[in-house]
C-alpha cells in the first residue's frame, strides 16, 4: 500500500478534531478541513491546512470532487451521524482515497453485544463498521480502521463522575474494576500511527488507551495532586445500569450518558480485546499521575 500524506478531516472543531489536526500536523501531513457551508467556524485553523467548504447535504459527488487526490480520511463527527460516513465511504473509493477512518473512537467497544443492548448508538456504529466491510470485498484498494479509545480523560470530567472542584468523585461497586482510559492527545497519536502503518491497521478495529486503572486508582491520584482526601460515593453498578436502562427507555437523553459512563467504567479493559494496538502502534501507557496534574493546570 502506498504511504499516506494527504488527509482530511472532519469535525475539526470538536475537541476530538481539534487534537487529531494538532496531532496530524505535528506528524508532517499535507491536511485539509472538510466544512458544510453553513458552518459558522472560523477557516483560520492555521497557514499550513486547506479548508474546503460543500454543500450541507455532503452529497457523494460532491464529496468526491474535494476528495480527488487525498490519500486517508478521519472523521471526528458525532458516531450517530452514520449516513453521511457511508457517504463518505462511497465518495473515499470513486476518489481513489485509500483509508478512511470512521468516527469509532470513544468511550464503549461497538461490537460488544451488552453496548448493543444499553446503547442503540453503538448499534449504528457497528452498521456502519459492518457496511465498510463489505465495501472492501468489492474494492481492496480501499481501506478502513476504527480506532477505539474507551474514556476520553481528558475531555469531560463530570461525564466520567470526576468532579475536581468539589473535590468528590463517584465509583461503582468497589471501585477496583479495571477499564482503559486515553488522553485525547493519545487519540490523536494513534490516528497518525495508523496513517503512518497503513499496511499492518488496514480493515481493523484496533483498541488503544493511556493507562488501564480502576477508578479507586483516579481517585487516590485526585487526591494526591489536590492535597485533600475526596468524598467518595459509590452506586451498585447493577442497579445501577437498570435503573439508567430504564430512564433511557423512557426517554430521558442524560441516562444514555450515563449508560455510557457505566459500559466506559464495567466493560471497558482493552489489554483483553484481541487487536489492543499498543505495541503494533508503538504506544507506551501514559503516568496516571502526570496526566491528572495536566488535567488540574488545564481546568
């Protein structure tokens, strides 16, 4: 397979894009922002990236115009918006792109079955995996890899039950269940190792994360770093799911969130998934320790 050198992404302007177009950049590749027209972001991303505008409708004509000549795509867009990535897919093998990375990353594993259940969201993430699937069998110049990081720990505090500010944090069972974690900056760092081992990650869903810990461990890391003991809540993760499970179903949008942090904390070691990528990608855990003292400095 050809090197790749020409990428471009989309959904620059979420917290996700904004560190995989640092990370993209930092790495040397040629990058171009894909935007609808109707976006009011600003195109002054920097002096090295191209930003193309297409109609809203990211019809795949369109779509396949601006991707003429590029070599990989990413999407950082929300993983619910699955239409417009088949489209893209479609768009990616008419223009010759050779790698298209869908919006897969954070927090849950879509293929496993108890995510499926709790979370129809993963049920369109695997769909989408599913059709990119069949899109390689009738066109092996095209590729695919998902790329799945479980917790972003960086991203949002409240939405992984950390609450530096009131110094507590809230824990399910005994809190000593182990789950992977990633930095945002590790997002973008396995992006680009993917781009940049296109042979070995092709048609893959790999798993990379900053450190396995449980959340016992987050929190004696909080503790240290604050100089202050942390109240601890904790929640019957069993009762727990039901009871989210059963606001979800009724319709309430905040108990999927919860959900999410629940399948993110219980279902969530990735070192146990047959294609955990640390070592293809050449990654190596982050310090806990070091990446809560970041977290403090930032907030």
């Amino acid at each position: 397979m050809p090197s790749i050198s020409k990428v471009t992404l989309l959904g620059a302007d979420g917290k996700v894009g904004a560190t995989i177009l640092q990370g993209l950049l930092s790495a040397k590749f040629e990058v171009t922002i894909l935007k609808r027209q109707s976006s009011k972001s600003s195109d002054e991303n920097s002096e090295h990236v191209k930003v193309v505008r297409i109609p809203d409708e990211f019809k795949v004509d369109d779509l396949q115009s601006v991707l003429q000549g590029q070599d990989a795509v990413v999407a950082s867009i929300k993983g619910s918006q699955v239409e417009i990535q088949k489209r893209i897919a479609q768009a990616c093998i008419k223009a010759g792109v050779q790698r298209f990375i869908p919006a897969d990353f954070g927090s849950c594993d879509s293929s496993s079955s108890l995510t499926q259940e709790l979370v129809p969201l993963y049920k369109r993430k695997t769909e989408l995996r599913e059709y990119l699937q069949e899109l390689v069998k009738d066109h092996p110049s095209f590729s695919w890899t998902s790329l799945v990081c479980g917790h972003f720990f960086d991203w949002s505090l409240d939405f992984i039950h950390v609450f530096p500010a009131e110094q507590r944090a809230d824990i399910l069972d005994d809190g000593e269940k182990v789950f992977s974690l990633s930095t945002l900056s590790r997002t973008a760092e396995a992006t680009v190792r993917i781009l940049q081992r296109a042979d070995q990650t092709k048609n893959r869903m790999l798993y990379v994360q900053s450190f396995s810990v449980s959340q016992n461990e987050v929190v004696r890391e909080y503790e240290a770093a604050t100089g202050a003991k942390w109240k601890v809540t904790k929640y019957d993760a069993e009762q727990f799911k039901n009871e989210q499970k059963a606001k979800a179903d009724a319709g309430d949008s905040s108990a999927i969130e919860e959900l999410v942090w629940y399948l993110g904390t219980m279902d969530a070691d990735w070192r146990t998934r047959d294609d955990f990528a640390m070592q293809l990608l050449g990654l190596e855990d982050e310090d806990l320790g070091e990446a809560v003292r970041k977290v403090l400095q930032s907030a």
